[in-house]
C-alpha cells in the first residue's frame, strides 16, 4: 500500500470515527432527552387533569376553578386554558395571571369528566337494580348540589367514598347532606335545578335497554347532568412555546474528548511512519555531508517513502563512485607524472653536475619528454572542460568524408612509419552538424589509438556510412584485439590493456575518454567490437541533421 494510500485511509477512518461518534451520541442524547421530555410531559398532563377531576367531584361545580388554573400554571409552566359545552371557557392562565392571552396550541384537548362511575350490584332482578341506580342518581344530585352550594358559600367541601361508586360530600363539620346549613342548600338547590321525578322517568328509560350496565350509567349521567359538573376540555399549550431542551455538555466534551484523542494518536502514528525514514535520510545526509560515503538509507517496501530511501542510495552509491573515480584519477595523475618527472630530474641534476654532456640526441629526449608530459596536461584540462559541460564547441555544418580525409591524411606518416597501411572509404558526401575540430580530435584519438596497437604489416580502415538517419564513422584495425573482460573499462581514464605498451608508444591514456566525451556532446556514442588475434573496431555513431525541403 502506497504512502498516501495509508495516509487517507488513517485520515477517513478518523473522520468516520468522529462523524460516526458525533452521530451516535447527538442521537442517543436526543432520544434519551425526548423520552424524558415525554415522560416530564405525561407527567405534567396527569397532574393537571388529576388537579382538575380532584376538584370537579370534590366541588360538584366549577365555579372557583380559575384558582386551581393558576396555580397549576405557575407550577408547570404550562398555558391551561379550561371549557365546556354549554359554559364555554370558564379559565385560561394567561388571563389569571395577567398575561395577555396567546394563540392557542394545536395539540387536541384534554377531556376531564368529573362525573362518577357507577359500581351496580350483579343481581338478575332488574327492577331492583333500576331502583337502586334511581337512589344513587338521587343521591349523588342531592350531594353534587350541596358541594356546589358549599363551593359558592366559600366553606370547605370534604369526600368520602359512598355506595355505588357515589361520593359522600360534607363540609368538614356536617355529618351528612341532610342537617344544619346542609339541607338548606339542598332545598335551595333543588327549587332553582327543577329536578324531576327520577325514579319514574329511570324506570321508563330502563326497560326499554338490553345493555343493563351502559344503558344505567347513561341514565346515571342524563338525570345529574342539570347538577353535576360538565365534562371539562383541557387546552395545553401556546403557539409560541419554546422548547427549553439542550443538549447535554458533559457527554458531548466526552465524546470530542474522545474523538480529539483518536486524532491525535491518529496523527502520532502516522507522524511515526512519515519521520522513522525522514530521520534516517537527515542522518545519512549528514553523513554524506560529514565525509561518510558509505552511509545508506533501508529502501524496503513499495511507497514513496521508500521510493525516496531507494533514490538516496542511488545517488550515495553516484557520490561514492564519483569520489573513487576522483581519487583513482588524481592516483593515475600521480603514477603518470611521477616516473617521468623523476627521469628529467635526474637528467636535470647529471648535466647541473657535469655527468653528462648536454648533447644534440639528449636534449631532444628531455624536450620530448616535455611535450609527452605537457599532452598529458592539456588532455587532463580538456577532459575535466568536456565532462563539467565547459568545453567549448564551434557548431556547424560540415562534410563527413572530409573529417575522414583529413583525419587520413594527417596520421599518413605515422603510419607509414610504424609499417601499417591507413586506408579511407568514403562513398560520397555525408552531411553533418557540429564542431570540425573537436570531431576531428576526437577521430584522431581512435586512430591514433588502432595505428600504435597495430603491428607492422598490418592496417587500419577508415569508412563511412549513412543508414536510419544515422551518420557512422567506423576505425577498423587488425590489432592484437582486447578481450571481453577489458571492454567495460576501455574509457576509463589513464586505463590500458597493456600499461608497458602504453608507456612505450607515448600514449595519455585519456584519448579515449576525451573521445567519448566530445561524441557524447554531438548527441552521439562510440561503439567497441573486438576479437583478440582478429582486431578492434570503435565505430562512431552522429545523428544526421535533419533535411530541411
């Protein structure tokens, strides 16, 4: 897996860490919240309807209620506001507590019915259940009239549970509905209600139904229901309620707490897998800045990361051959300069002495001991000139035959000397771009190189071709050959073969390098075939300049 591969994935697991944390705990919070908003509401709505039904069959009326309204209001912090059918609204909160009165909500209405339920005998004779269903309707008018009597009078109206489900109302001091201020209200009640006679009209209505229980509670809510008090319609709410439910602090700083953390060792983590290589390419820079050449980097793996490490090493390893390269050079500098210079040293100091006679046939030796030292130098300057991209060329178009002639013509008498036949063929013209005098120093240098390792008698062939765009000079000789295992250092610099035979034809041993240098500065190379016993070919390869029609 690719560096950055492992870097998004780490990064999108901890973003859906986090997202999925977030999700998880605003969803556990809301629903734990809600259901405990719910739960609070229930319960504010049973105590509101509790409140209320308590005072309906309590009071038998619901005169005195708004008291009741405020006070649950300023409780719960709930707008209540209370009706009926026939009465209309009887309270509303904001009205009592001196508000002005707000849009209503949209919630349905609470029914509340303070009316009791009847608890009938199971007895198979009807009659005698119509007729005890007819007392209880008497009695709980008589009772229900005196409570809203007492209600309005101001006194405190008191409940016991009687027969039938029918509650016993008192006024705390009263034994019953029928002594003292108790029967006047009664009376008083029974002249302004007009009540009828109940058991006639209870014993018409009751025969004539075949569902004994429903048919006798109906009867039960149709006859009190000039003295009872009427179902009541409880209103909750306003339209511009606010919700006061916020999230909770403390399990949300957890979670962030939580999530923070994930990142963080999200980061450490990847911190780790970016700077272990990081650190161990700055110690190996460092090194390599220190002198330490040798220093290297791991470069396992297939990432970038590892990419790089593999890179280092690649350019450590350029950095170490690069300075062998230049040690072994300034070595070879030194073997070639050493032995000669010792020589004219010596001679130097016998004529200072008087040893020798400074003849004709010496000093022509030492002079040419001098030029061979001063080729030496000029070649080591125009090497270090060519490979630093220094050296200078004086491009052009220019006729390949004719390098080839010239070339021929100019090393003519060297090989005439040495016994080796220099021979040209050069079909026609070949057209060429680059520097006349470098190309030619460079062609030199092979031939120059194939006429010193040829014996007499034997000969170097100079041809020149054009095929695929490509011009080929080719130095063909009939030398000693050089083996396979030679061919790999054949340009290295001061690197022969055969270092006596080197010494002994005046040879640099940069000839071949500088070569190859100027060839590979026409965009071209130099390419070796050679066979020992047979010879050795070095064919130079130029790109041809593209016709222009």
């Amino acid at each position: 897996m690719s560096f950055r591969v492992r870097v998004f994935a780490l990064v999108l697991l901890v973003a859906v860490a986090a997202t999925a944390a977030t999700a998880w705990l605003t969803l556990r919070q809301a629903t734990d919240q809600l259901r405990e908003s719910a739960a609070a509401d229930r319960q504010v709505t049973a105590r509101i309807t509790d409140e209320l039904l308590r005072y309906g069959r309590t009071h038998g009326t619901w005169d005195g209620v708004a008291a009741v309204v405020r006070t649950l209001a300023a409780d719960t912090g709930q707008r209540i506001r209370i009706s009926t059918a026939n009465q209309g609204q009887l309270a509303d909160s904001d009205t009592v507590l001196g508000r002005a009165p707000r849009p209503g909500g949209t919630a349905p209405p609470l029914l509340v019915d303070p009316r009791p339920t009847l608890t009938l005998p199971r007895w198979d004779h009807f009659p005698s259940v119509a007729k005890v269903t007819a007392s209880a309707v008497d009695a709980y008018a008589n009772g229900a009239t005196y409570a809203a009597c007492l209600t309005r009078a101001g006194h405190t109206v008191t409940t016991r549970p009687g027969d039938l489900g029918v509650p016993v109302f008192g006024d705390g001091g009263a034994r019953g509905t029928e002594t003292g201020r108790g029967s006047a209200c009664v009376r008083q009640e029974n002249v302004r209600a007009g009540r009828p006679d109940l058991d006639a009209a209870l014993a018409c209505e009751v025969v004539r139904e075949t569902g004994r229980g429903a048919c006798l509670q109906r009867v039960f809510h149709e006859r009190t229901a000039s003295v009872a008090p009427q179902p009541l319609s409880v209103h909750l709410g306003a339209l511009d309620d606010a919700g006061e439910t916020t999230l909770a602090v403390g399990p949300t700083v957890a979670v962030a707490a939580g999530v923070a953390l994930a990142a963080v060792l999200a980061a450490l983590l990847l911190s780790r897998a970016v700077l272990r290589p990081v650190r161990a390419l700055t110690a190996a820079s460092r090194g390599l800045g220190e002198g330490d050449l040798g220093r290297r980097v791991p470069g396992a793996g297939g990432d970038e990361m590892a990419e790089l490490g593999r890179s280092f090493n690649r350019m450590a390893d350029s950095l170490q051959a690069s300075e062998e390269r230049q040690r072994r050079l300034v070595g070879d500098i030194a073997h070639e300069l050493r032995t000669p210079l010792a020589n004219l040293r010596g001679y130097l100091e016998a004529l200072r002495d008087g040893v020798l006679e400074p003849d004709a046939e010496l000093l022509d030796s030492l002079h040419e001991e001098v030029l061979l030292q001063q080729r030496i130098v000029d070649d080591l300057q125009d090497l270090a000139l060519a490979e630093a991209g220094a050296l200078t060329y004086h491009r052009g178009e220019l006729d390949a035959r004719e390098l080839v002639e010239t070339c021929r013509t100019a090393h003519s008498a060297h090989a005439s000397a040495a016994g080796v036949r220099l021979t040209a063929d050069t079909p026609g013209p070949v057209r060429l771009h680059g520097d006349p005098g470098r190309l030619r120093q460079a062609l030199s240098n092979l031939v120059g190189n194939a006429v010193r390792h040829t014996a007499p008698g034997g000969g170097v062939r100079l041809e020149l071709a054009e095929r695929d765009e490509m011009v080929r000079i080719t130095v063909r000789d009939t030398g000693s050959g050089i083996p396979a295992e030679h061919l790999p250092r054949l340009f290295d610099r001061f690197w022969r073969a055969d270092a006596a035979r080197g010494r002994a034809t005046g040879g640099s041993g940069l000839g071949l390098s500088i070569a190859r240098q100027i060839v590979a500065d026409h965009h071209g190379a130099i390419e070796v075939e050679s066979e020992v016993g047979v010879g050795t070919v070095f064919t130079i390869v130029l790109p041809a300049p593209r016709s222009t029609r």
